[in-house]
C-alpha cells in the first residue's frame, strides 16, 4: 500500500504452492520475492 491515500503500489505473482510449509523458505523462490515485497512496504 502507498502513504495517503492508500492504494495498492505493487501485485506480487507467488508462484509457491500450497499449503505452505516452514521448508517453502528453503525455495530459491522465496528469498527474491521476500526481498521485494520487503523492499515495496518498507520503501528501501
């Protein structure tokens, strides 16, 4: 989400099944993806 007003900044594709499972962060997946919706809410 975007600073008033609010709005969506960016969709994210999670290409990961599911369910989830605590080994899903071993995926090369996930640590990029994690990276950039990090980098999207936090505005680094």
């Amino acid at each position: 989400m975007t600073p008033r007003p609010g709005r969506v900044a960016r969709l994210f594709d999670v290409p990961l099944g599911r369910p989830r499972a605590v080994a899903t962060r071993a995926d090369p997946v996930f640590g990029p993806l994690a990276l950039a919706i990090h980098e999207t809410l936090t505005g680094r």
